[in-house]
C-alpha cells in the first residue's frame, strides 16, 4: 500500500544572509507556502499510475550506477517470492498531460503561514519531459525579514542593498552616459550664451561673466509601487558649485539664469530601463522548486546561450549543448524525465543551508500556463535570477531530501 498524498517539510538552519563584500545581514525567518498544487477539486488516482515504458530510461551522466536506472529499484520489494516485484519511483498525476488546474502559482502575503520545521501535504504533480518549460513545478516559497527596515535594489545590482540616500549616486552609476551628455549640452548652451553680444537682448548672463564652471548633482524623487516591486521615480540633475572665471559663487538672478540655460537637460535625464526595487519592512522572498530525482539521478547542465531556449536547455536528443558536447540521454525523457516533480508516497524534507543573495521584493509568480507564460521559465535554466541553497531528502515512505542556498 502507498500514500496516496505527498509530505513536504522546511527547516531553516541558518541565521544570515551573506552578500558578496557585507557584513552578513541578521533576518528573522517568518515562514513558508507551497505554490502550484493539485486542488482536491482536481481529484487524483486511488493508486500510482506507472508507464513500463519509463523502466529503461538512465542519465549517462549519474555518477552512481544503480541510481542510474532511476524508476525502479535495485532490489526485491518483498522479502521472498513475487521475483519480479520491484518499487518504482515516478507516476502520473491527473493533471500529466496539460498541468491544468495547478492553485497557488502566485503565492499571496499572508500565504506565508507553515512555520519553521512545519510539514504540510499535498496532491502529487508531475508531468512530462516536454512540459518542464511551463513553470509548474511544485514549489516552497519563503518569507524572511531582514533587520534594519525598508531597502532597495537597482537593476544589475541585485545583491546590493541600498538605503533611500544610496540611490541617487547608485543610479548615476548605470546613468553615466547620459550625465555626461547632460553636461555637454549644458556647457553648449552657457558657451553660447556667453558668446553673445552685449547688445543681444536674449543673453541670459551679464558681460562681466566670462566664464563658467559648475558641478552635476543626482536627485531622485520616489513615486508609487508596482505589483513586482518597481518604484516609480523622476531622476534630475541639479548644479552646484556655480562659479564664474573668478572662482566666485554664482548666485541669484544669474544662477536661476543659468538654470533655465541648463533647461531640459536638467529636468528630463532619462536613464532608459533601469528599475529600482523596494523592499518594504526588509521583507524579501525566495522559491525553491522542489525536484524529485534532482542533480542526483537526472544531471544537467547547460551552456549560458541555452537561456530561456527550451530546446536547448533540454535537448531533445538528450546532448548538451557544451563543447565538447555531454551525452545526458538517449532522449529528452531519458536524461531528464522525473527531474522535477513531487510523487505520492514521498517525504521531500527542505533544508535551507545558506542564503548569499537578496530575494525578490514580492512573492514570485511561478504560474504556468500552456504556451509557457508567464511562468515560463524552464525549471532548469542558466542564468537563474535569485540563487537558493537548499537540500531536499526523501525519506520512507520515500524521502527525499533537497538542500538549497538562496
């Protein structure tokens, strides 16, 4: 006899969140989800569904010989008679074909309730080898908190924690070009000016300024929150150190004179894609989908051009993109079927061993759908956006074990 539900169970063993080049950050673990579910509306099979056809697939590259024929067991189920009866180790679920009717793709704030060490069950869900590229694999999502109140992160930067006064010159940073543009236009308009006669009824500056210098300083103003984090902002320049040729302020009337000069170069700096995200409280997010054969039994790995390219991150002959090219499999379901999932029967016990990186701002959305969107990112991918050390195990019934670092 098997359970016909699935056991999952998170432990945090560690206290920090190490960033490359920082002091290690204090965080306060506030709990854990699963996200893409079975409902019970969905229904499931009363017993395992098992496809003999699954029985030779191997991974070449598993290290361990009997492991590599991952689906059946090495030895006999029972301790005498019925020889041929061995335990096998994957199935079908009622939603295989399709990964229809998955719940909690997007996880919501208060979703967050399984505490540390908690274990929760669930509907088994599995799918084919074609269909890793749909972001439906069952996950744990996690809530901490670190210590010290709202931050923010910019776009490139996502490991590097800012504070509200940070911002300006961190995104100056990636604004480099068009500050400079800025400056040479402004210095256009001022030279100019300057070369304008004194009868000139536009010249904005008096004869007994020849010469200008001046200093470009960021400023950011915030706006609103998108649903992903996303703060709106205007970002400005403004002068300072306004001096004529004798090294004397410029002020009043003909620093406002030469503000207008400066006009929209000032006022319209734009700095193309560039997003700054808030973490409000310190609250950030991190998700480890949870694999069923994993590294282990089904090895992968891919060239950082595969990004995002199913066919490539995946192979449907099972080589790798590599040079020299690696022999994973026969096939796609050869060398990687079973790879992710979680089957009824098993105890997939999480512990979270190391977290190196900031989260995301928001619960992350992992809900598939058929074509791959959104959520579709394939389960396996080279260049991942967030990074977690984690462990799973699994223990009998069946348990597997996952460790994970974010």
């Amino acid at each position: 006899m098997e359970r016909a539900a699935v056991k999952v169970e998170v432990e945090n063993k560690t206290t920090k969140i190490t960033l490359e080049g920082a002091t290690p950050l204090d965080f306060t673990f506030n709990g854990w989800a699963l996200g893409n579910v079975n409902s019970s509306a969905t229904g499931y099979y009363n017993t395992r569904q098992f496809d003999d056809e699954w029985l030779p697939y191997f991974n070449a590259k598993c290290t361990t010989d009997y492991l590599k024929y991952r689906m059946v067991g090495r030895t006999n189920f029972f301790p005498s008679g019925h020889t041929t009866a061995y335990r096998t180790y994957f199935g079908r679920d009622v939603n295989y074909t399709g990964n229809t009717g998955l719940i909690g793709g997007e996880l919501a704030d208060a979703d967050y309730a399984l505490a540390d060490k908690a274990a929760t069950y669930t509907y088994e869900n599995t799918f084919d080898e074609n269909s890793q590229k749909y972001g439906n694999t069952t996950y744990a999502g996690f809530k901490v908190t670190i210590a010290g109140g709202d931050f923010y992160t910019i776009e490139g930067q996502p490991n590097t924690r800012l504070l509200v006064a940070d911002l300006p010159g961190a995104v100056a940073k990636n604004a480099a070009s068009t500050i400079n543009t800025a400056i040479t236009n402004i210095n256009a308009a001022i030279s100019a000016d300057l070369a304008k006669p004194s009868t000139n009824t536009s010249r904005k500056l008096p004869t007994s300024i020849t010469k200008v210098t001046f200093e470009v300083e960021p400023d950011i103003t915030l706006g609103s929150r998108a649903d992903d984090g996303s703060m709106s902002y205007s970002y400005t320049l403004q002068l300072k150190n306004v001096k004529d040729q004798n090294s004397a302020d410029i002020t009043g009337s003909d620093l406002d004179n030469i503000n207008t000069l400066a006009g929209t170069n000032l006022t319209d700096v734009r700095i193309g894609t560039t997003k700054i995200f808030k973490y409000v409280g310190g609250v950030t997010y991190y998700a480890a989908r949870i694999a069923h054969f994993g590294d282990v039994e089904t090895p992968w790995d891919a060239p950082a051009e595969a990004y995002n390219q199913y066919d490539k991150i995946y192979p449907m002959d099972g080589q790798s993109l590599h040079t020299p090219s690696l022999n994973y499999g026969t096939t796609r379901a050869a060398a990687w079927l079973g790879r992710w999932g979680i089957v009824r029967n098993n105890w997939y016990k999480i512990t979270i061993d190391e977290i190196k990186g900031l989260g995301s701002p928001v619960p992350e959305n992992f809900t598939g759908t058929a074509d791959g969107t959104p959520g579709g990112t394939p389960d396996d991918n080279p260049k991942p956006k967030y990074y977690i050390a984690a462990h799973v195990h699994i223990l009998p019934w069946a348990v597997r074990k996952q460790s994970v670092k974010f």
